[in-house]
C-alpha cells in the first residue's frame, strides 16, 4: 500500500509535486483534513482553510509557470511565537498568551517570509508555552496539548505544538524556537528531528522576543533531510536583525550529503570524533534514555565515528546562569505589553499606572509573571552585581569549556532530557522541577551553539528518547551529516505514533 499523502516526508512531498502525482491544493486539502481530524491532540491554535487554499492554488499555478519556488506546495505550520501577516494569512499571533489573544500582525517575521517566499502553504499556528516559557506546553493560556505517543504525556515545550504535529503526521514540518532547549526537548519527546541552529543563523526579525541573546528558531520535522531543507529557506542574513549573521544560507542539503574526507559508502562518518562530556550522563540519567542514547551512539560507530570522552564541567551552572540571564531578558522585552502599545487592555482601570498594573496583571500567566519578576529583581541596584553580572562571567566559562572540547572532538552528544516525555499535570506547580529538567540543553544555548535532537529509539514505556549532538558555531553541516547518516541506517525516526 502506497503511504497516504500526510504520511509523505518533505523531500517526499517535494518530489510528487515536481512530478505532477498530485497538486499542492489536494495536498493541502488532505493536510487540512488531518489536522481537524485530530484537533483533539490541542496542537494547532489556528487553522485558516481558505487562505491556505489561496496559497496552494498560488504554487499550483507557479509550478505550472515554471516559476516554482523549491519547497512550492509543502503545507507547513508555524509556531505561534512567530508572527504572521493576518491580511496574507487570516491568522493571529498570540505567543501562546492572553496578553496577545486575537492579536494581528501587519507582518510576517522574516523566517515566516523566507518559507513563504519558498512557496510552503501556512496551514496554521501551533500552541506553545506563554511567551516560549516551559518545558511542557502547560504554560499556554490556550491549554495543553498532548503527546501523540501517549495523551495523558506532556509534548515538551515550548515547542510543544510544532512537535507534536510533526509527530502526529498532522503537517510533515514546522517551525520551533529554541532559547534553552525548546526546539530539542519537545522533538525528543515526540520522536521528531529537530535544530536548533547556531545563534545569528536565522533573523529573529518578528519573533515575538523571549530572551534575545539566546532565542533561535529552526526547522522541526521527521528526518534530518527534511530539517536541512527547510533550514536552508529559513537561514540568511536579514538587516532588520542586528544580530543576525552576516552570511548567506548555506544549501545544508547539500552539505548532509557531502561526503567526509575517507569516508566510504559503508563508513560514512569515518574520522568523526564525537565527544561524549561526561557530565552529560550523571547517575540521575533515567536508565532507559541512557540505553537508548548508547545504543544510538553504537550505532554511530558502526558508521565510522569515534567516541572520546570529554568534559563539560559547568553543565550543571547552566542551570541558574540561563534561569538568571533568560529572565533578565524577558523582564525587559515583556515590558512593551502594558496595554497601551499592543495586546490585553484592563477594561476597568482608573489612572495610567493602574491601566499598566491591571492589564498585565490579567493577561500575563504565572510562569511568565514569575519570570518578571526574578529578572526584574537580578537586575535591579544591589543584585546585578551579585546574580547578573555573575552569570554573564559564567557565561562566557560554560562557552570556554566548549571550546576546549572541540578542539579533541568534531561534535558532541548525549541526551537531550533526562528523562522521557512526563505525565500531564506531574510537574505542574513545580517549576523548579522543570527548570532542573532543562540541563542538557541549555548549555549550547548559552554558548550559542547549534544543537540537534535525533530520534533514538523508546524507553521500555513506549515513548521516544533524543539523542542530542552540538556542533560547533555555524556548523550545522557536521550535525546534518551525522543524523542523516544515523537516519540512512536507522528506522526510528520512521515510527509513527498510532492515533
Ligand atoms: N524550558 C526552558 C524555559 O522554560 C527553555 C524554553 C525555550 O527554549 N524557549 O525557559
């Protein structure tokens, strides 16, 4: 039996457009079928059906033209942290909050034009946590969504949305960000591919902002060959972000496929020094992600690779140096929704202090007020010396330590979690829990590094585990290059969920 159109991968997807097996409106149409068949899963925030036809029809007759762009057709979905032109798309951008419920955007980000631009299809917006801020999509103000591997689970966060989808063959990719893990962790929790590139690669331009120095979008599909595609429309210099790096897209496709100096058909990793930081598999390690992690590295040697150890021994200090920096940052990006600007406005209020207090008091959730707060106060006169300034010092040691590893390994791996997807609810009051959980993955964020979560089979409950690998800066060839052949000689990122 030949797969059904929603079971199709990008790459897949791509090529029966090309050949005229079927049209971009009939892909969309069944694209948009799915995605309402299972609502239930709380994924997507907003689904605009007759917009969506509009753009399919549009690459439809591009294709026909001879002018289509490369990922002409492929329905997609965004993030809901990405804003997204509501007079193009018929979609709001709410950042996963009621602060921006309803909210529409005259604007695309320049990651949402640049897939336009490819000619994918928006299909919708996916949920997330409040402002990206969560591991479990439990802070969203517009309720959870579930794992597609088990309902009563949690998807991860805050990407929670976009993975999930991915997961439940609901789009065939999305896009994700990632301020401390929030790309990796849910595609570890669902079984998907995802990258978090190095920090500057893609414009930031028109996402809403969480922690600036360290927010990152990227790709979030099935394969690591999907993951390039898409990365390469997403990625480039962009003006309208000051931080944004000053180079052009790199065809990352063709970079996963270029082959390695020495390397053969049977050894294609030949020469690869992966670094194995030794902090990155403590006793707490759940012993199931760890079997499932080694047996995915053995796997990497059979392929050519060479495992050396390393250290990283500011792993467990990215833990309060991101909960200090990331806040900080928040406090001050989340201060232009004070009801005057953009967003919630109290209805009943009396002066113009009392207007800011109540409408921020009612449209911001708890984690996010929590997160004013400890970054108001890390940087207020008397403790930014103390917390602030302390945790930038520490910063730049934990990328220090990086760079020490990569100067014995050419990419580094270990876990993404510590533990699988957890159970609804588990964790829900508990947000120091939580922050602990995010150990892995913030430290390539604080060093700006990209990273990548690579399905690695299932723990003995069923649910899947991610391998995570760090390359260095702007290095997302080797970490392509790895996963796709991981991914040549693997079949778990082919599982599917059954719904
Ligand atoms: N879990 C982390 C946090 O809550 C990371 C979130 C993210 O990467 N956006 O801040």
């Amino acid at each position: 039996m030949s797969p059904a159109l929603h079971q199709l991968s990008v790459a897949a997807q791509a090529q029966g457009l090309a050949e005229g097996r079927f049209s971009a409106l009939e892909l969309t149409e069944a694209t948009m079928a799915r995605v309402q068949a299972h609502a239930g899963l709380g994924a997507f925030l907003a689904v605009d059906e007759a917009r969506a036809r509009q753009q399919a029809q549009k690459a439809d007759a591009a294709r026909a033209a001879g002018t289509a762009g490369p990922l002409a057709g492929i329905p997609i979905a965004h993030k809901d942290i990405f804003v997204t032109d509501f007079a193009r798309t018929g979609l709001p951008s709410t950042a996963g909050s009621k602060m921006l419920a309803g909210y529409q955007s005259p604007f695309d980000a320049t990651v949402v034009a640049r897939l336009a631009a490819a000619g994918t299809v928006t299909i919708g917006k996916l949920n997330c946590d409040e402002f990206a801020m969560g591991s479990a999509n439990e802070n969203s103000a517009f309720g959870p969504v579930l794992n597609p591997w088990d309902r009563t689970r949690v998807p991860g966060g805050s990407s929670g949305g976009s993975a999930a989808a991915v997961a439940a063959r609901l789009v065939s990719a999305a896009t994700g960000t990632d301020t401390g893990g929030s790309i990796r962790q849910p595609a570890a929790f669902c079984g998907i591919t995802g990258i978090k590139p190095t920090y500057g690669v893609c414009s930031r331009y028109g996402m809403i902002a969480f922690a600036s120095s360290l927010d990152q979008a990227g790709p979030m599909a099935r394969s690591a060959e999907d993951c390039a595609l898409l990365l390469s429309a997403m990625a480039g210099f962009d003006e309208r972000d000051a931080t944004s790096a000053q180079r052009p897209a790199a065809d990352y496709a063709a970079l996963m496929r270029t082959p390695r100096e020495g390397a053969s058909a049977a050894r294609p990793l030949q020469g690869l020094r992966i670094g194995l930081p030794k902090e990155f598999f403590p006793a707490a390690l759940a012993a199931d992600v760890h079997a499932a992690v080694r047996g995915a590295l053995a796997e990497l040697e059979k392929l050519g690779a060479r495992l050396v150890n390393v250290s990283l021994p500011r792993t467990e200090l990215s833990i309060p140096v991101y909960y200090i920096i990331a806040p900080a940052e928040a406090s001050s990006n989340l201060s232009r929704f004070d009801g005057v600007k953009f967003g919630h406005r109290a209805a009943q209020h009396g002066d113009l202090l009392d207007l800011y207090k109540k409408s921020r008091a009612e449209g911001f959730g708890p984690e996010v007020k929590r997160r004013i707060m400890i970054g108001t106060y890390v940087l207020s006169h008397g403790y930014y010396d103390a917390y602030y300034l302390q945790a930038q010092k520490l910063r730049r040691m934990i990328a220090d330590d990086f760079a020490a590893c990569f100067r014995e390994c050419d990419v580094i791996a270990g876990p993404v979690a510590p533990s699988v997807a957890w159970k609804l609810g588990e964790q829900a009051g508990d947000p120091l829990q939580a922050y602990l959980a995010d150990i892995f993955t913030l430290p390539a964020s604080l060093a700006g590094l990209p990273g990548m979560s690579v399905p690695a089979g299932f723990a003995a409950n069923g649910m899947p585990v991610g391998l995570q690998l760090i390359g260095r800066h702007f290095d997302e060839g080797t970490l392509l290059h790895a996963a796709h052949a991981l991914q040549q000689a693997t079949d778990w990122h082919q599982k599917e969920p059954s719904l």
